[in-house]
C-alpha cells in the first residue's frame, strides 16, 4: 500500500485546495493508494504582526530588508 502525505497551511482556503487534491488522487489512482492531509501553521500564521517583514529581519539578522 502507498501512503500519500499532502502537506498544508491550517487556513480554510488552503484545506479546501488540498482536499480537491485528495480527491482527484483517490478518485484516479488505485484504491491502494491513501492520501492523508497534514496541516501545519507557517512563520506567518503564528506571528501576526502587520509588520512581518520586519519582525522577520530583526529576527533573522537580515540587514537587507530593513532598508
């Protein structure tokens, strides 16, 4: 058996977007493959500061983009 494993953002949006993909898998390929979601939260879901670039430089040492 063959595990799929699609990788996703928490946001609705990208849930909607990998369930289509899950379906057009397990709808054309064999029933022996699975095809499971994992969703996870991105640098950018956790820090909501409107100032993410920013927040990112000051936190990477990115002198670059705080010009």
């Amino acid at each position: 058996m063959t595990r799929v494993i699609i990788g996703s953002r928490e946001s609705k949006l990208a849930v909607l977007q990998s369930e289509m993909v899950k379906s057009y898998i397990e709808e054309n390929n064999s029933p022996e493959i699975t095809v499971d979601i994992l969703t996870m939260k991105t640098t950018g879901d956790i820090i909501l500061d409107p100032h993410l670039q920013s927040t990112l430089c000051r936190l990477w040492g990115c002198d670059r983009c705080l010009q």
